[in-house]
C-alpha cells in the first residue's frame, strides 16, 4: 500500500508539472510566428519625429534627418489606424528605439538588373545620382516612361536667378532658414522679413529653392508627378480618377447650375473658407496630402483663409509625422518692391502697365474666347472639370490640383460668388491674383474675372471660370512647353527664362504633384504614363537637402568701438573689416559691442592685451539660429601712434541695446503649423 501510494504520488508530482509547462509550450510556436523580420531603412524625410509611441500624441524622443539609417523591429497603428514603425538606431554614439509614421520610412527596393533600361537611362543622359531613384520606380512601374530634359542651363545659374527677390516665396510662419536674408528680403535692424503678396509671404532663402529645384529629390511614386506630361489623355483620364481626387474637398459632392440656366452658379462648399483651421492662413489657403504634426502643436489660424492673405497662422510644427497639410497663396505676384520682384509673369498675361490693376494688355498664343457651349441644368463638379479638360487639352487632374491648391479643401472667398465688390463672379486658378496698391490678391483676381474679353469672360458662373481658367492655362502654359507642374513653377525652358512663372510659392509643384498622384490608381500606374525631369548643367554631386535651422538670422552688431580711440572706418554693422593705429606705450584696449537683436550672443569683447606689432581682435556675433558672423579689429602697436583720449570711442555699449526678434518677426517660429521638413505650401502664385 505505502509503495502504490508512492507511485501514484509520484505519477500525481509528473502530472502537475506536465500541466504547468503545457501552456509554455503551447505559446512557444505563437511567439515564433509573431516574431517581427527586423529589415534595414531609412528616414525619408528633414526633422521626422521620432516619437515614445505609434501616433502623434505621444512624445518625441528625438529628430533625425533624411537618409538617417535606423532598423525596423516591428509595427503598430495608431488610433487613428495609421501605420507606425518601431525603430532602433544609433543617435550621438548611443542606440535607441521609438516609432516613426510608416510614411517616412524607406525601406531598400530590390530590383533585378535590367540591361535595357540601364541602357535607356545612359541614352538619355541622366546623371548617375538620378539612377538609383529612377531604377527604384521603374521596378515599381516598368511601364513608366523617364524622359531627361536637358536644359542647357548651369545649375548656379538658375538658382541664382530663382533667388531674386520675391521671385519665390515661402510662408511668413516658415523656419528662419527657409527665409531669404537677402538685400531687401529681411529687415536686420528690426529682426523681420517684409511681406509680398499681402504680410502671410515672404521672401524664399536660396537653400529651400535649391531644395525645391532639385529633381533628385521628388523622384518618388508621389512627388514625381509634378514632372508628368500634362496633356489630356482620354483613355487614360477617367471620371473616377477625378472624383478620387475630389474626395475630402468641396468639389466632392457640391453640383452648381450650367451656364445656360441662368443661374449664377454658387455652390455651397465653394465659399468655405474653412476659418479656424491651420489650412486657412494664407493667400488661397489650401490644404493637401501630406503632414505636419499634430503633436508638437498644430497651427490654428485666423481669417478668411482667402488668396488675400488675411489669414495669420499661429505656429510651426518642429517636425514631420504622419500627414502633411498645405497652405496656399494666390496665383499672383504682389507689385510690391516692382522692380525686382516683377521678373515673372502670370500665366499668358503681361500686365505691363501701371500698379492699380489696370489690363494694358493681354498675350498668349491663344485668344481663349470661351467658344464652348454652356451646359444646362445641374452639373458635378466632376463633369465641369471633365469638359474643361476636353475643351482645353488639359489632364483634368491637373486641373482638379490647380483648384485645390488655389482654394484648399474647403474653398475660399475667389470662388464663394459672394466677394464685395465683385459679387458673382469666380476665379477658380486665381489668374492674375496679386496685391496692388489699391486690391488684396483676391479682389484683383475677381476685378480680372469680372472683365469682357478672353477665355470666356466675364467669369460670372462657376462653369465658365473653370472651363475659361482651363483654356487659359492650356493656351499659355501646356501648350506654350509649361507642360509640366515643374515647368509651371520654374520656367526653365524657351526664351522667357525665370519669367512666365504661375506661382511664386516655392513649394507649388511638389504639393500639386504629390495632390494629383492621389487620382491615379494602382491599375492606372501600371500604364505608360510619361514625365519629364529636367537636368542641369554643373549640379551638385548629391541632392540639395532641406535647410532645418530654426531662430533668428540676425548676427550683426549694433555698435563696435574701442574705448579711447577711433576705428578706421566708422562703424557700420556691414562692414566686418576695421583698422587701429595705437603707440607702443598701449598695452591693452577695451572693446566694446553691442548686437542688433537680443537673441544673439558677442565675444571676443572686454580688455585685451596687445603684442608688440600687428593684433588682430575677432569679435564673434553667434544668431539664435547658430550662424556666426565675425568682425576684425586689426590694432597696430607703433611709436607716436595715439594714445587713451576720454570720450574716444568706446561708445559701443549705449549706442544700440539690441532688438528682440521675439515675437516681432513676422516669421518667427511657433509650436504648431508648418513643418520644417515635410510641409507644402499651396501658394503665391502667378508672378505678375
């Protein structure tokens, strides 16, 4: 009995550990198919957030810049149901993990060499570093058609004159580094950039043009449709590719009366001008595909949201998640500073005379006239634009973009038929949209919707403005070899170079492209469609990359001097270079700075001891911003050279105390709005 008992003790003590070690073996086969693949990547995108969590309400751990490497350990969504990565990598020598929207993250594409296409690429001329993007998207697409259009043009060249002061614009909400400092773009004694096209747009830096210029790096799925050939195509544009488009817009639901029925045309969603929203601030505010993050402090704005510009965003974002929004300036050109920002004009126009709004002239290789037959009864928006596009020759994608980067999702005052004084009448592309002295942007785009003449105006019906715009825009610019998105916004062809530009907001071409990739479907990508690349003369080695500085430019002084004794030349704070003459006797001097704006730092300043002969004494200024500018004082130690004198020099310190550029730059950063990385601007169009 005591052994039976034994045994079955036993047998009891095997059983119990057999029960508890079978739910360990019964998760062991999960856990090994739950097991994530980690695969290598890269960030794809300036500043992108690194967040604690999947979604933007969680905090950023960090920022890392385009072509960061980092390893994908695995996936999650947000509440929003979006996409996000986990991620590790290798940030200041130290290894860290955090999530990142799937939509900056890139991962290698692994394609089979294909010797005919290798082969095209060499015949067309693209230079080695457009190859790797190219090859990736012709794996993706292999029917894709990649044409190089060699300008002829050198690279320097065409930034140099893309940089002319109000030629391009950005949003006065942009980091500091995205604003021109440029003579007549910034104000250095008032730490503030004057506006163009109405106080929300501002001069562009060179370094965001040179980014926005550079093809290499919009040769992705999305942005490269800013380089397709804009041709109408009937067998290829499709009604549904259109209402793809319109989806989340005014246009997508709205119906408006034709011409013919008498009615003005008003649609309901038109004239929303969706106050209140971070789309709003801006002339023509519209928004878009894309992201700035609502985390680290969404941009609310004020205003109509109208091309007038009396919209006011509030904030920038400091990095780049999940969607990108865009805002929007009018298709115009302001008269302000004429002299040097009238180098482009709008599309097909030359407005040569005076600045009240006055049409001395119309140009183009089209009269327009409108020759198309009013449609009765009640229409889409869809089916208007389908009969523009028919009528004009234009994709009707493009068109469908143009609206929406002009008007923003929700509409705006040019097309709400209800703008005093020009009650009734619509200008859907904002053509000749642009501040005068006596109009905001969108009063002259209505007062030029209003005239008799071409392209079927007056633009009294919602009908005719689009059908009229798109003939407009098909005559001048398609037809005229702006036949592309790119080439709207940069004339780099012809013989009106750096002129005839429909936009002056820098980041136009990449948000309509990246607008109208969203109308082509999966089963329409895999058709032939073609783009055109321009190539330039003596490019950079590598792609320009997004300038990401943030704070203020200002890094001159306000005052140098040296107590006792007079510099050579008298102080100017644009001259850096300053001679001093002392006797041998001087053993040391006092310098004495002050800066321009109070978010800068000085050093090198206070007493200095003196060698025999020539000194050199460098006074650094270093901008919130991080850019130093420096000043020399060459000080010459000489027999019979000057001595102290009491009330020489060494006024510095009272002469100016410096301005703060806090709050009273018109474009200084917030902490919510426009992304410093992946943002685009609808914006400041037509250069009139």
């Amino acid at each position: 009995m005591r052994i039976r008992y034994r045994k079955r003790g036993i047998a009891l003590m095997l059983g119990l550990v057999l029960a508890a070690s079978q739910p360990a073996a019964r998760f062991l086969p999960t856990a090994e198919v739950m097991a994530y693949t980690e695969r290598s990547a890269s960030i794809n995108g300036t500043n992108v957030n690194v967040r604690s969590g999947p979604g933007t309400s969680n905090s950023v751990v960090t920022r890392l810049t385009k072509g960061a490497a980092v390893t994908v350990t695995g996936e999650a969504s947000a509440s929003d149901g979006a996409l996000w990565y986990q991620v590790r990598f290798v940030n200041g020598g130290t290894e860290m993990t955090g999530y990142v929207s799937s939509a900056y993250i890139k991962f290698p594409v692994s394609y089979t060499s294909d010797a005919d296409f290798e082969a095209y690429l060499t015949a067309q001329g693209f230079p080695d570093s457009y190859k790797d993007s190219l090859r990736a998207l012709h794996a993706k697409y292999p029917n894709w058609v990649f044409t190089a259009q060699h300008t002829g043009l050198d690279w320097n060249e065409v930034i140099a004159n893309e940089s002319m002061v109000g030629t391009n614009l950005v949003s006065s909400g942009s980091i500091s580094s995205w604003k021109s400092t440029a003579d007549g773009a910034y104000d250095w004694n008032t730490s503030t950039w004057p506006g163009f096209d109405g106080s929300s747009w501002v001069a562009a830096s060179q370094e965001i043009i040179s980014y926005y210029m550079d093809p290499r790096n919009f040769l992705d799925e999305n942005y490269i449709f800013q380089f397709l050939l804009q041709s109408y195509d009937g067998s290829v544009h499709t009604m549904e590719g259109l209402q793809t488009m319109l989806k989340g817009t005014f246009m997508e639901n709205g119906t408006v009366q034709g011409s013919s029925s008498g009615s003005s045309g008003t649609d309901s969603g038109a004239g929303s001008t969706g106050s209140g929203s971070s789309e709003s601030g801006g002339p023509g505010a519209g928004a878009g595909p894309g992201g700035t993050d609502s985390g680290s402090g969404t941009g609310s704005a004020s205003g109509s949201g109208s091309s007038a510009g009396t919209g006011s965003s509030s904030g920038i974002s400091s990095g780049t998640d999940g969607e990108v929004s865009f805002e929007s300036p009018s298709v115009a050109l302001s008269r302000n500073e004429a002299a040097t920002v009238a180098s482009s004009y709008g599309p097909g126009m030359d407005l040569t005379g005076g600045t009240d709004g006055t049409e001395t002239s119309v140009t183009g290789s089209g009269t327009g006239g409108g020759t198309y037959a009013p449609s009765s009864g009640t229409l889409s928006y869809a089916q208007i634009i389908m009969n523009a596009a028919v009528q004009s020759g234009v994709n009707p994608y493009v068109l469908a973009a143009m609206i929406i980067q002009e008007n923003g999702k929700n509409g705006s005052d040019s097309i709400s038929g209800t703008r005093s004084p020009y009650v009734g009448y619509y200008n859907f592309y904002n053509i000749g949209a642009y501040a005068t002295g006596s109009m905001d942007a969108v009063t002259r785009g209505l007062w030029y919707a209003s005239q008799s003449g071409s392209y079927g105006r007056p633009w009294n019906t919602v009908e005719k403005a689009i059908m009229g715009g798109a003939e407009y825009y098909g005559t001048n610019f398609v037809k005229a070899g702006q036949d592309t998105f790119y080439l709207k916004k940069f004339n780099v062809q012809g013989s009106n170079l750096y002129k005839h530009q429909y936009m002056t907001n820098i980041q136009a071409a990449a948000s309509e492209g990246y607008q109208m990739s969203a109308a082509y479907s999966d089963e329409m990508k895999q058709t032939a469609l073609e783009f055109k690349i321009p190539v330039y003369t003596n490019m950079p080695a590598t792609a320009c990359t997004k300038p990401a500085l943030d704070g203020s430019p200002n890094n001159k002084l306000g005052a140098l001097g040296v107590d006792g004794f007079a510099l050579t030349p008298t102080f100017n704070m644009n001259t850096t270079s300053y001679d001093l003459i002392v006797d041998e006797s001087v053993s040391s001097v006092t310098v004495q700075a002050s800066v321009l704006d109070s978010t800068a730092s000085v050093s090198g300043t206070g007493t200095v001891s003196l060698q025999s002969g020539i000194n050199e004494i460098r006074v650094n200024v270093t901008a919130q911003n991080g850019t130093v500018r420096e000043y020399v004082i060459h000080v010459v130690r000489q027999t019979g050279g000057p001595t102290y004198t009491q009330g020489v020099g060494g006024t510095a310190a009272g002469s100016q105390s410096g301005t703060s550029s806090s709050g009273t730059s018109s474009g200084s950063a917030g902490t919510g709005g426009q992304d410093s990385s992946q943002d685009l601007l609808t914006g400041p169009g037509m250069g009139i």
